[in-house]
C-alpha cells in the first residue's frame, strides 16, 4: 500500500474495493451458475488489495 495515501484516501480505497468485491458477487444472483475463472481471480485480486487496506490504516489508527 502506498505510504502517501492519506487515512481518508484508504478509507474511500477501502469503500471502493468492497462496493467492487460485492458487484462481483450479484452476478450469481441473476441465474448465473458460477463466476467464471476471471472473475474469480479478479476478486481475490481484489480482495488482497482490500486487506492490505484496511491493515494499513488499522496500523495507522494504532499509532495516533
């Protein structure tokens, strides 16, 4: 995670990979058997990049 992001730009990342994480979850709501291999792969792409996040502010908040 880069260290010139500010603790509001990690939240707004934060938010923004969750809404993202969850748009590829609806998919199986509308009759679609499974996700396809990308888009498995994107999501825990993305969900990496999530807990890298969330692990830098909660670092950053222990600090203060």
């Amino acid at each position: 995670m880069p260290k010139n992001y500010s603790d509001d730009d990690l939240k707004t990342l934060i938010n923004n990979l969750e809404l993202t994480l969850n748009s590829l979850s609806n998919p199986l709501l509308d009759e679609r058997a499974s996700l396809n291999i990308a888009e498995i792969e994107r999501g825990q792409h993305i969900q990496e990049k999530l807990e890298a996040a969330k692990s830098e502010l909660q670092k950053r908040e222990t600090k203060k």
